[in-house]
C-alpha cells in the first residue's frame, strides 16, 4: 500500500468517511483528465508524432482511472 500511495499521492487526500475530501481527490483527477484532453487532442492530428501523444494521453487517463479507485478505496477504508 505504501508503494501505491507513492505513486498516487492525490489519493491520500481521501480520508476514510470523509466524503467532502473524497469529491475533492475525484475532482482533481477529473480535471487533470480532462486538461490533458484537450492539450494532446490538439496535437494528435500531426502524422510523425500523433501516435506519441495518443499513447502518453492513453497512460495518463489509466493513471487518472486507477488513482480515482484509490482514492475511492481510501473512502471506504479497503485501502489503509
């Protein structure tokens, strides 16, 4: 768990029943998601360097995807 929380540290703002820090922890990864959306969705049209971006987009929504069930596992208190 302590590895997990390294690499999630927005997560650990979730703080067991507290739902109010929760919303924020979810809040934070929605936006990031949808910021970087919009950024590399203006650059995936190019042809060399559009697969790139479409990639680093792809790792980055997994990363959002997972710290949010973290982030929700430390609400219901799974994740200590």
């Amino acid at each position: 768990m302590r590895l997990l929380n390294l690499c999630f540290p927005v997560s650990t703002i979730s703080k067991g029943g507290n739902l109010t820090s929760m919303i924020i922890s979810l809040a934070v990864y929605i936006m990031a998601a949808a910021v970087l959306h919009l950024v590399m969705g203006l650059f995936t049209w190019m042809p060399l360097v559009g697969w790139i971006f479409r990639l680093i987009r792809g790792i980055t929504d997994t990363y959002c995807v997972l710290g949010a069930l973290l982030s929700v596992l430390h609400y219901f208190r799974i994740a200590e």
